[in-house]
C-alpha cells in the first residue's frame, strides 16, 4: 500500500489517538512509545564503529500508517520523536531514508524541539524539491521562526510557483509587513506571469498586500494648556 501523502491538519495529542485508535493500535503505540522513552532515557546507548542498526521506536516510526492508520500517521510519528526526544542526527536519519510522508512529519515536528536553527538544512532541502505536500510542512512554525529574510521570501514565491496555499505559510502577515523587496520580487513575478500569457495567481495579490507598511498609529492631540495668573 503507498503511504499517504495528504497533507493533514492539526497533529493530534495521546489521548485525543486513544479515541481514536482501535486497541490493536493503541497496544503497538504503548510499545511504540515505550522503546522511544528508553530511547531518551539511554542517549549513549547508541551505534557504535561505522554499523549502524536503527533503535527500535526508528523501525516504528516507518510502521506507523502500517498500524495506526495512514491518516493518523503523522500524529504518531510527532509522539515517537517528542518521547525519543531525537536530537538531529537521529532526524536527519529519519528525513532522508524516509518515505515523502516519514520526511513530513519530521518537518512538521520540528518546531516542538528546540533545535534552534540547527535544523534548517531539512527545511531547505524540502524547499528544493517540487512536493507539494513537503513544501507545505517546511513553511511552518520552525521556518517562521528561524529562516532569514532571503531563504523565506523565497519560500514564499516556491509556494506561488509550486500552487502550495500561502495559508500554510506561518506567520505570513507579520513577516511580509513592510517588506519592500519581497514586493520587488512578488511584482516581478506577477510581470512575468502577464507577459507569458499566464494568469497571476490569486495569492499573490493577496501577500502583496500584506507587504503594505503597518499604518502609524494616530497622534494623540495635545492637551490644553490651562490659562494663567497673567494671562
């Protein structure tokens, strides 16, 4: 069976799955979750010499459409990284030897870590690819927050160019205010569309207006002077 790659909502906590899940699943996510906390509980237990065999809630993290349901997968895979606290080679792991839907979830954990920014080559990589559904999860909260003003305004125009909503772009409003050159750039773009022949997409209309300096707050009039003796 191929792995969902829809991209989902709002990742779903323990006990919101519990409701969810059948007791099969519920059964291998306790076990699931168990060898992730050992896991975190043992952070020099790892490989050692140049042979590296995956700790068992890795293997899991692979299997989780397989027993918990595709659509629930991410969700899943959010918990195993957060109890495994997995530090970034172990994320870097999981990125690249993963399926398009193991990658999106890792991405789509990342704001729940406290890496810093020391994980943005996987958000850079998911903004070099053409996948829709990884460009959507690098756009979130981690990037918001740790990509510079040139990768991010390049995420953005990915997103026009790719047809990934710019809703999924967190923080969308407060970065593009008062931004001039990703003006420059959304203008030049829209240029490019109309001389092709091409429609300019809906949001770019829409983030260009965002990019509008914030109207400076009215000045309060001065109060009256009370008169005095001699006047």
């Amino acid at each position: 069976m191929t792995e969902d790659t829809t991209p989902t909502t709002a990742l779903l906590t323990r006990k919101e799955l519990d409701t969810l899940l059948g007791g099969a699943a519920r059964a291998w996510l306790d076990e699931a979750l168990a060898e992730a906390a050992h896991a975190a509980g043992h952070p020099d237990a790892g490989p050692s010499g140049t042979t590296y065999a995956a700790p068992p809630w890795e293997l899991r993290y692979a299997a989780a459409g397989r027993h918990c349901g595709l659509e629930h997968a991410d969700s899943v895979r959010a918990l195993l990284i957060t109890e495994a606290r997995a530090e970034l080679p172990a994320l870097t792991r999981l990125y690249e030897q993963g399926t398009a839907a193991e990658r999106r979830a890792v991405l789509r954990t990342l704001p729940a870590l406290g890496l810093g920014a020391t994980a943005l080559p996987l958000v850079e990589d998911a903004l070099r690819t053409n996948d829709t559904t990884l460009i959507g999860a690098a756009v979130g909260p981690y990037a918001a927050e740790h990509l510079d003003p040139h990768s991010w305004r390049h995420a953005v125009l990915k997103c026009l160019f790719t047809g990934v909503p710019v809703a999924a772009v967190d923080g969308l409003a407060r970065r593009s205010r008062g931004d001039a050159e990703l003006a420059r750039m959304l203008g030049d773009y829209a240029a490019e569309r109309i001389a092709a022949g091409r429609p300019v997409p809906a949001d770019l209309h829409h983030v260009l207006a965002l990019t509008a300096p914030a109207p400076a707050a009215p000045t309060a009039p001065a109060a009256p002077t009370a008169p005095t003796e001699e006047s």
